[in-house]
C-alpha cells in the first residue's frame, strides 16, 4: 500500500533530525528511530544518549573494532565521541524520567488523538511480553516524536481515536512524523503541519483513523534523495 | 584483622547459594554478564532461583545455561524478548519458568531502593497502563504515579572491570549497566573482575562502587565474551 512520492525510511529520519536543535539530548528508540542519528546537520552538536549508560555516543563501530562492553540499547556495537560520559541503569534512567533528556524518537503500532501511544506490545496470545525503556523514556522524555509509517503494511491505520493495544504512556506524544506527513499532537487533537507533494488531506484523512486538522500553514514535506 | 575479599577461583567465589534464593545477575543484553560466575553457579547446583536480569538470556551460555539447567523458577526483568533468547521463550511458552515484566528504569530504580533502604517509591512510568493494573496510583501535583517496591537479593553475581582486595570497584564502558544498583541491594555480591590491583591501586576520586557493597571477588583475567560467542555460533 504505497501512496506515490510517500518518503522512504532514511527520508523520514531525515525529516525527524531537521526538528531537533543544536545541543539537544536525544535518546533514539529501536529500530527505524536508530536511522537518526546519521542524518543530523554536521555543525549541530546533540548528545545522543543511550538507555544502558552512554551520553555522547558516537557512529557504529567499524567492523573489526567492536568492543562489546560498548553496544546501543539494540545491543549493537557502538562508539562514542569526545565528551561522552558512562553511568550506571539507575542514573540513566534518572536522566530519562527526571526530564533530562530534550527529545525521544520512538516508534509506534499506534497513536491515539490525545497523544497515547502504544508500542511495547500487540497483546499477542503466544508472544512473550516485553518493555524495556519505552515507558520510562514515554513519560519521561520532554517531547516525544514518532517516526513510523502511516499505516501498517496491510493499511490499517496507525493514528487512531483511542489506542486498541496496551498502552505504553498516556497524553506523552508531541508530533508524529510518517512517510506522509508530519503531525502535531495538540490539545484539539491532531494538525497536519505537511504533507507530501500531491496529497490531499482528503487521501490522507482516508489512511488515518481519526479526525485530522489541517494546519493554515500546512507545507510540503519533501526530504533530498537519500 | 585485614580485609582481603579475594577467592582464588569462581567455585569458591559462589559458593554457599542455597536452594530459592533470589540472584541478582548484572549485564544488558551481552554487556557486562559475569558469565565464569553464572557458570559457577551452574556447577554448584542451587536451584528454585530467583533470577533479576534486564534480560532473560541469550545463545546457551550465562544466564541462558542457567534457565536450560532448569534452576531458574522465575525471571524478574524488562526486555526478555531479544532474538537469539530462544532458551528462555521455550521455558516461558511451555509454562516452566515465571516471568515478571518491569519497565527498565522502574527495575533499575526497584533494585536501587533496595540497596538504600527506601520502602517504596512513586514513579510515572507506567501509570494508566497494564503494568501498573493492581498497584496504587496517586496524583502528585497534577501527575499520575504508581507505587512500586524495592528488590532484595540474597546473592548478586556482578562482572567488574578492576577489584583492590578491599573489593573497591571500577567498570568498563557501558558493561557497568545495572552492576552498582545490584551490588548493593543483595546480602551477598559476588564479583568477578578482569584484574586485581593493590589497595590503593583505584583512585579514590575513580571507584564507581565502594567495598563495603562488595562480599567476594575473583579474578577471571580473560571472561568469555557472550555476544563474540552468539557471533561465532551464528557465523555460517
């Protein structure tokens, strides 16, 4: 189900890093959110903070050079940058829940139109729970921005009147950014601030499960070719 | 008297773990798993545990021989869904082994609270979801909060980078993770560090846990690595 000219994965994260400013202390979810972190402006300096006690991580590590007493939250291999600092779980997540940390980037299976999210887990008979930090990091962080499709694969979806799926926060989601649009959760619910080139919020209105708003000022959501 | 906290060899490091103790395991994911230890434990043969971990193993080694050993009767922990946890999903689908989801920074913070003698604390993680449904909630000046308790531990099994004899600790990078919450909140942490060093060996303005959270140490110059052994296993 792809809506033509719709951004690509490295795109969305493209557009997600042009609304975190300079100096900012950024965690970044699992998955798609990780993307972040190569496409922030080279002059920029962000602190990127990372669950399992690293502020100022750096880029992967090179193959050959892994040092595994070094990984990210998905327990990959990684490096940090001049400046960073290494702290135990309990003062990591100090810093997550005492408001400490700007912006988190997560992912999301849905977001209501009063800013719930849910995305730890599906409630799946079968599958084994688990949460990790994205409660802690929901409620604790100063704003929260999704990077996510619009819809899943079969098209149901994401942006919904209220959260069918276990909750993960309730009221926490400052904006969504999807492969479509860019949304603001607001107290009236959600705004489109921009869209893709050639959609209409009529077409996008059909792929959302609940009432968007179109922002006077919406503009075009365009991302270079990455 | 001197204070010298050091055993010659992992075996007498774990030894004396009774049978329904409630082991606190240091790491996330494959970082900082005092894996000679959990062996250790293995061969010593303490059963019905208690197992505190982020996770709840991956591969066949640590924790995750633990489980396949069938000592491990319940699994206190945040994510322990990874992909290569496969010993674990196995016991939890067949119903052998319990298992108790907490946000991390609640269990990170639940293990805190036990070591400094806090009763309780009220937190906003989780609040008006299904990990807070049975526990008290209050609003503190607008916000919603849920009340969570601390853990204890008998034993706490801790990897550490460098150990003085009086069971000083520092650690390395981001393997310290849960390791100075849960040296403190178990009667008895066990530790096994890459090197030994003098007293006086660790500047004081650098040691990360201080020895008075440390009972045992032992030197395992050369830990095996969990995730370098998942990467062979998996290496085709």
């Amino acid at each position: 189900m792809t809506v033509p000219g719709s951004l690509s994965r490295d795109q969305m994260a493209w557009r997600v890093a042009r609304d975190i400013p300079g100096g900012a202390a950024v965690n970044l979810g699992i998955g798609m959110p990780e993307l972040v972190a190569n496409h922030v402006a080279a002059d920029q300096e962000i602190i990127f903070h990372c669950e399992n006690g690293i502020l100022g991580m750096g880029p992967m590590a090179a193959p050959g050079e892994e040092d595994f007493d070094l990984v990210t939250a998905g327990k990959k291999p990684v490096t940090v940058l001049p400046g960073a600092a290494y702290f135990d779980s309990a003062l990591s997540f100090a810093m997550i829940r005492g408001g400490h940390i700007d912006t988190a980037v997560l992912g999301a299976f849905q977001i209501s139109r009063t800013g719930d999210l849910a995305n730890w887990s599906t409630g799946e008979p079968g599958v084994t729970p688990a949460v990790g930090g994205a409660m802690d990091l929901g409620v604790g962080a100063r704003r929260v921005f999704i990077l996510s499709t619009h819809t899943t694969r079969d098209g149901t979806p994401k942006i919904v009147e209220a959260c069918t799926y276990p909750l993960t926060g309730t009221g926490i989601v400052s904006a969504v950014y999807t492969d479509l649009a860019v949304i603001d959760m607001t107290e009236d619910g959600p705004v489109v601030r921009e869209m893709i080139e050639g959609l209409k919020i009529d077409a996008l209105q059909a792929l959302s499960g609940t009432r968007l708003a179109l922002s006077p000022d919406c503009a075009v959501l365009s991302a270079p070719d990455l | 008297m001197t204070i010298d906290k050091r055993k010659p060899t992992a075996t007498e490091a774990v030894a004396g773990v009774k049978d329904g103790s409630t082991v606190m395991i240091s790491g996330f994911g494959e970082a900082g798993n005092p894996t000679e230890l959990v062996h250790a434990l293995v061969d010593q043969g303490a059963a019905d545990l208690v197992v505190v971990n982020n996770n709840a193993g991956t591969g066949h080694l640590g924790l995750a021989k633990l489980l396949e050993a069938g000592r491990v009767r319940k699994v206190i922990c945040s994510f322990p869904r990874s992909a290569k946890s496969v010993v674990f999903q196995e016991l939890y689908k067949a119903g052998k082994t319990e298992l108790e989801v907490v946000p991390q920074g609640t269990l990170a913070e639940r293990i805190r609270a036990g070591g400094a003698g806090i009763g309780g604390f009220y937190t906003p993680t989780a609040a008006a979801t299904p990990l807070a449904e049975g526990k008290e909630t209050r609003t503190i000046d607008g916000r919603d909060y849920v009340l969570e308790y601390p853990i204890h531990a008998d034993v706490a099994l801790i990897k550490a980078e460098q150990a003085d004899p009086w069971g000083n600790l520092t650690y390395n990078k981001a393997a310290r993770n849960f390791a100075p919450a849960m040296c403190m909140a178990a009667r008895l942490t066990i530790v096994q560090v890459r090197e030994f060093v003098d007293l006086g060996g660790i500047d004081p303005e650098h040691v990360v846990t201080p020895s008075v959270f440390v009972d045992r140490i032992v030197e395992i110059p050369k830990p095996i690595s969990e995730a370098a052994a998942l990467l062979e296993e998996s290496a085709p």
